[in-house]
C-alpha cells in the first residue's frame, strides 16, 4: 500500500481498506490489514480520519502455508500435478518464444527409497 493512495481513497470514497507490509516503531515488519474511515461534521466537511491497523502476520503466513500445500509435494517440495500442469500452460500460452522440453520419470518403490533417506 503507499501512503499517498491510501489517504486519498478515504477522501473520495469514503473508506479505504487494504493489507500490505507496516512498521512497528522498533523497525520490524509486519503484515497488516489497515481501514481507514473519513470524520466528517453534519456540513460534510473532512475533519479527519480514523485508522484501525490489525497485524495479520500469523494468519497471512497460515494462508501462504496453505496455498503451498495445494502446488507442492510436502514430502519432496517439488511441485504438484497441479503446479506442473501451470507451468506447462504459462509455456505454451506464453509470449515469448523459449523452448522447452518435458520429461517424466517413474520411481518404482519411491517409498522405500524415501525410507532410507529419512526424509
């Protein structure tokens, strides 16, 4: 969010609401959901604004985690059925003109192998 479209949004439409990174008066960063309201008196004219700023952090890394989960392997990290199937419609559909090449390969007993490593 920058500062200057957040405080002209609340002056035209009447609210903003947004998420996005803040700083604590110590430095560290934090991820936000920030609402930000006009005061206006009985005339309509701007007096003010009020401001609720929510740290977010705890859920925004939950939700990053989750989505995560949906695109790669958790056991492996590589990416999933999913994830790959993206990817390979971004190449085809894409503007530029890379080459590429797809390639499998099947791992019988992958378990076992998996076992060994202690993954």
């Amino acid at each position: 969010m920058y500062p200057q479209k957040t405080w002209k949004s609340p002056c035209v439409a009447g609210q903003f609401e947004g998420e996005g990174w803040r700083y604590r008066k110590d430095g560290s960063r934090f991820w936000a959901h920030v609402m930000i309201d006009t005061i206006r008196d009985e005339q309509n004219t701007l007096l003010g604004f009020a401001k609720i700023t929510r740290d977010i952090s705890e859920q925004k890394a939950i939700n990053d985690r989750i989505a995560w989960m949906a695109r790669y392997d958790a056991l492996t990290g590589l990416p999933n059925r999913v994830e790959f199937f993206e990817r390979v419609e971004k190449l085809i559909t894409g503007n530029d003109a890379r080459r590429f090449a797809i390639f499998t390969i099947d791992l019988d007993k992958f378990k076992e192998i998996n076992d060994l490593q202690a993954i």
